[in-house]
C-alpha cells in the first residue's frame, strides 16, 4: 500500500489513473469473456450432442494438488501462506493468495510479509514520483523548495508508506488477531467478484478462518494517518481536516486495489497464453 496523497490536486490525478486502471481490468475480464463465448460457439457441431455427452470416469476433474502442481506460485501459498506475485509485474502483491488452502499467519509471519512489500525497490521511484509532483504543485509549502524541499517530502512520502503498510498489515493484525491477507475469490461474473473485493474493506478473516469487521484497515489507516501528520509533517497541515481527508484517500485507494487484486490473476494468465501462441 503506497503513501497517502495529501495534495487534492494530486488526488485528482491520481484518481484518473486508478479509474483508468479499473477500466482496463474490466474491459481485459470482458474481453477475455467474449472470446471464450466466441470459442465455444465455433466449436458447436452438428454432432453436438456427442461432445455434450459427460466425461467418462477415466477422465477425473482436476484437483486441487493439479492446480497447485500447475501453478508453483499457487504451491508455494499453500506452503508458506504468502505469495510471490506482483500486480503489472511490478507492485508488491505478497499477501495475495489465490487459494484457502493456506496456513494462518503468525505475527512474524504477518510482520515479514509487510516488511518486504514496504522496503521493495519498486518503492524507490513510486515515492520519487509522488515527491516531484508535490514539490511541482507546492502541496505542503512548509518543506520549502529545491533539493532540500524535495528531500523532506520523499522522506515524508517513504515515511508515510511505510507506517500505513504496517499498521494495517501487520501491527492491528496481530493485536486483533485478523489475517492481513486478500483471498481471491477468482468464480463467478465481473459484479459478483468486484462485490466481494470492495466487502473485503470492511470484512476480513480472523487468524481462525471466521468473518469479522476489518478493524485492521479502518482502524489501522487512521491511526497512520494522524500518526503521520501530527509528527513530521508541517506545522500548518497538523489538523484534524487533513488527517480525515488523507484517512478517505487511503481507504478509497485500497478499496480500488482489492478490485485489481481479485482480477490481476486473470488478466496475468490471459497475457501468459497470449506469450505462448507465438512460441507454438
């Protein structure tokens, strides 16, 4: 989870880009619908009714050690509970799984799986971009400008980032005892399972597998919020309107990335066959 956008100007961009974002997620589930519609008409015969007849019992559905055996990613989250993934091959995507065939995660377990995502090198240049476009648009005038001016608000970004990971991924997790992880639901039609990611905001799993209210998130991205701006931050921004209005920005922010959480897998399988078709 990245840093908190404090400049409303920079919100509204940073808005567009997640819509557009959320826009191509759909219109990739759509498009990858279509095809398979397609396919499945063409391969209609007249002699239909032969391909409709069921499998014989020599031919047994997959399991879940097939799925697993096919997906070493997915072998791994059964073994250790995390994963390896990473959204648009970039962005730390770690407490992702695409199964519920996992361990629960102890508390260095949760602790591990934050510090990893927090201090990835693909964290370096996000912070470093979100800097530049404060220092162009003078949010936050009390760092000043030029190096220094832009030094303070990388800091302050990096710092950002960080404690929202770890408040809501790992720290009120293991004191509420609820799992930090998204679970993919990876069935059903596009409005089904977006409803289900944006419900994960407010409902999580606890470390024994019960649905409870996602105290971790609300709670969690609160206390980040008002941690960060009531310490570091300048003087003229310590109040309680900016500390609500970066709270609303995170949580929205989250919100629209469990939506590309839960169909990131397909659209990275549909672009894995569309590797592999040249090759054949």
């Amino acid at each position: 989870m990245p840093a908190p956008i404090r400049n409303p100007l920079s919100m509204t961009y940073f808005q567009r880009l997640l819509t557009l974002t959320v826009l191509a997620v759909t219109g990739l589930f759509a498009s990858a619908n279509a095809q398979q519609s397609a396919a499945a008409a063409t391969q209609q015969t007249p002699d239909a009714a032969q391909q409709t007849q069921p499998a014989s019992p020599s031919t047994p559905p997959a399991s879940s050690k097939d799925k697993s055996a096919a997906n070493p990613d997915i072998k791994k989250q059964e073994q250790t509970g995390t994963s390896n993934d990473r959204l648009f091959f970039a962005l730390p995507n770690f407490l992702t799984v695409e199964t519920k065939n996992v361990p629960p995660l102890t508390v260095g377990g949760k602790f591990k799986a934050v510090a990893r995502g927090a201090f990835d090198y693909i964290q370096i240049p996000w912070y470093a971009v979100l800097a530049g476009i404060s220092q162009a648009e003078n949010s936050e005038p009390g760092y000043g400008q030029g190096a220094e001016g832009y030094g303070k608000r990388f800091g302050a970004y990096a710092a950002d980032g960080t404690i929202e990971n770890f408040m809501v991924g790992a720290i009120f997790p293991s004191v509420l005892r609820q799992d930090p992880r998204y679970f993919q639901m990876g069935k059903g039609g596009f409005w089904h399972r977006s409803g289900y990611s944006v419900s994960r905001i407010f409902v999580t799993r606890t470390d024994s597998g019960h649905s409870q209210f996602n105290f971790s998130e609300i709670v969690g991205s609160a206390a980040a919020a008002a941690i960060s701006t009531y310490s570091y931050h300048p003087s003229s921004d310590r109040n309680l309107a900016n500390t609500g209005s970066v709270w609303g920005s995170q949580v929205g922010y989250d919100t629209i990335t469990l939506v590309i959480k839960e169909f990131w897998p397909d659209i990275r399988r549909k672009l894995g066959k569309k590797k592999q078709a040249p090759a054949q």
